[in-house]
C-alpha cells in the first residue's frame, strides 16, 4: 500500500496484494517525523504574569513558578521535549526584564540559544526571530515547534507522538501544523481550530488523523465560543509545528505587521527589525489569516496554566475539589486553591476562593475575581504590588488537607 497525495489531502492507496486499507496506527507511523530527524523548538517565555501575582514578579516570573509540580513551568516545558527535541535544540525567547531570572533557571540549555528581545513587540516578531536564527544555523527547511513556556502536560509521551506527526506532516508539505485539544467547557480565553477535511481518507480524525482547518478563531466571546464547541472545534493547544522557511514566507505574505521588517532581520542583531515591527500575536497576526493551516487531535492531559482558576485542573484535588500547596487544612469548604509559603492556612465554610499566603502579604479573593487582576494591580501602591515569595519558588509545609 502507497500514501498518494491529492488535490484534496492524502488518500490511502491498496496495492496489488490487496492488503486493504492501512489501520490507523501504520498511517500515523507513515506520517510521524523520523526519530533521527533534527526537530528544533522555540519556547515562549517572556512576560511575568501577572494574573498570578503576588507570586509572581521579575524576579520570578510565571514561568519560573512551581505551580503544577515539583519543577517551575519552564523546566517542564524544555523537559518534555526531551528526547525528541534536546536542550541543545530549543530556543528559549524571552524578554530583558526577566532574562536574568530565566537564563539561571535553565542551566541545560545553551547560552547562545537565549535569544532576550531588546522590547517585547508579540509572539509574531519573536516567532520569526526565532525561526530566522534557527534556519541559519540548521537550514530552511529544518522543522520547527513553538510553545508557550506554561502549558500542563500530563502525559509526556502522547504529547511528543503529536509532535512528531505535526512535524512529519510539516516536513513533507508547506503547511503549518497546530495541535487541536478536545474542548471540556465553553472556554472563551482559548483559540478555537475548526476542523475541515480530513487530510487522510482512511485515517479520520476520530482516529487521531489531522485535517485542514477551515478557520481559527482566536479567544472568542462566551457566545461564539459556545457555537465553535457545538461545531466540533478544537482548543488551540500553544503548539505550532512548520518548517523554518515556510514560516518565514507565511509571515511575508500574511502578516504586515512583522513582514516590512522581515527584509532587515538580522538573527545576530535584531535590533533594526524590533525597530520596525508592530505588535502582534502568531495567533491574530498569522494564524487567523492563514489558510494552509493544519490540525492534528492531541489527548495528553493538557491545560493551559494562564489563571490561578486553572490550577483547579492541573493540580491534585482533594475529594472535596480543594488544591492546594503548603500547609492547608479546609472545613467544609469545596473547590477552593490555595498558595500557602509561609504560614498555615484554614479555610471553614466557604467555597471558590483563592487563598494565597507568602513572605510579607496575604492575598484573598475568588476565583473567578482572580482571572483578571489587572485592574487590582493598577489600584494597588508599589510596595504592596511588588512583595516576592521565597526566593527559590518552594513552598516551606507540606500539604494536609482535612
């Protein structure tokens, strides 16, 4: 049996023994990356986050926290990549107000892969910076993924087999890859991919085949987004799969924003080009625009870890629905999440809070008033709005919740 390529995506093709159709899992292995292939990454970590303050801070951004395990989000991030993608692959861009803190919580990945962008001016700009340094090193045709430094990933290696069927599909064809997620709730703060047709005949994405995507909607209304879920749209996971020169030439053609400036990138001194570029995110700038874009379905227990809400999913629950770091102790009290660094916490009868207790501030609101704390955050003196937490991102009591 042969995999022909059509005008319309792959069809399966028996051959002269009349074998049949190939199964799912010898199509997926037709399509994966080779594991000798030389995949790089690009991992996403600038901005402190502030949805998660009072942990977080330049000294600690989000990415640096432990909020979903024993290591912060970032070391997770370069670790699951492993050994698909190692360290001496990945490329970590990040901002200069945090490039200290990030650069020392990284040790295995090399120095010269930090690339710390003179302005921060959105993930389009530091997408191509990052795609344009790894074609000169590695060539244009080297494949490449882009992640955000705070996604949850609860099974390792389901996650790295997408990737390597997104990177097999990228490699062979001038298509962007993306991995869809199974929607769990209408969730307006998430992109939506819309799946098209299928890439593969014998090999539907109710198998795990990919397919085109008719249209990406980035972070919808409550409304549109409730319409996305009822059409079978996908969650946009973070993760991006192409090859470096087509990304480049997608940016060209699709996104102004950065494509005046593509012509003086520099990788060695991009300093010219930030000068140039307008801000812009991959997923407006191009994602939206783009229209060789495909989806390949991904179930490996993934979150986005964007709220303190958020780690109500990713974190270990009691049965009562309550997460919690340090020593907390809860009295009738369900789905509550709670930070305690430096003293004990008991929370009696109440439900939804977020209960975060560091060095010098205690912090208490809801979970739903705590998915956007901007506006606290302007109100707030300096004093208060920049207190830190220990300084290694720990907790110093173990969890005993009652």
């Amino acid at each position: 049996m042969t995999l022909e390529t059509t005008s319309s995506g792959f069809t399966a093709t028996p051959s002269d023994s009349a074998v049949g159709v190939l199964p799912a899992e010898q199509l997926a292995e037709a399509h994966l990356l080779s594991a000798d292939a030389s995949m790089w990454a690009i991992v996403l970590a600038g901005g402190i986050g502030s949805r998660f303050w009072p942990l977080s801070t330049p000294e600690r951004p989000k990415q640096l926290l432990r909020l979903i395990g024993s290591q912060p989000l970032l070391t997770q991030s370069i670790e699951r990549l492993h050994p698909l993608i190692p360290a001496e692959r990945v490329l970590v861009l990040t901002s200069a107000d945090i490039a200290p803190a990030i650069r020392a919580a990284i040790p295995m990945v090399p120095e010269r892969n930090m690339l710390v962008e003179p302005r921060p001016l959105g993930t389009s700009a530091a997408v191509a910076w990052g795609a344009a340094e790894i074609a000169r090193r590695a060539g244009p045709d080297t494949v490449v993924c882009a992640i955000h430094a705070d996604l949850a990933v609860a099974f390792p290696d389901a996650f790295r087999y997408s990737l390597r069927l997104a990177g097999g599909l990228a490699a062979h064809h001038d298509v962007l890859a993306t991995i869809g997620i199974k929607p769990r709730r209408v969730e307006p703060s998430f992109g939506h991919v819309v799946p098209g047709a299928a890439l593969i005949d014998a090999f539907p994405p109710s198998e795990g085949g990919p397919s085109m995507v008719d249209r990406f909607v980035e972070k919808p209304d409550v409304m549109h987004a409730t319409e996305l879920a009822a059409a079978g749209a996908l969650w946009y996971s973070g993760v991006v799969v192409w090859r470096a020169g087509v990304l480049l030439n997608a940016l060209q053609e699709h996104t102004h924003e950065v494509a005046g400036a593509l012509d003086v990138l520099n990788p060695s001194d991009p300093t010219e080009f930030f000068s140039r570029v307008r801000p812009i995110s991959i997923e407006r700038g191009l994602l939206e625009r783009y229209s060789s874009l495909v989806v390949v379905p991904g179930e490996f227990g993934w979150d986005d870890v964007g709220t303190w809400a958020s780690l109500k999913r990713a974190r270990e629950l009691d049965d009562h629905g309550n997460g919690a770091v340090g020593d907390a102790h809860f009295l009738d009290s369900a789905g509550n999440v709670v930070h305690a660094e430096t003293a004990s916490v008991v929370l009696m009868g109440v439900d939804g809070l977020l209960v975060v207790t560091i060095d010098g501030i205690t912090f208490v609101t809801t979970l739903d008033e705590a998915a956007d704390l901007r506006g606290l955050l302007d109100r707030l003196p300096a004093d208060v709005r920049m207190q830190h937490a220990s300084p290694d991102g720990g907790v110093r009591r173990p969890q005993r919740p009652i």
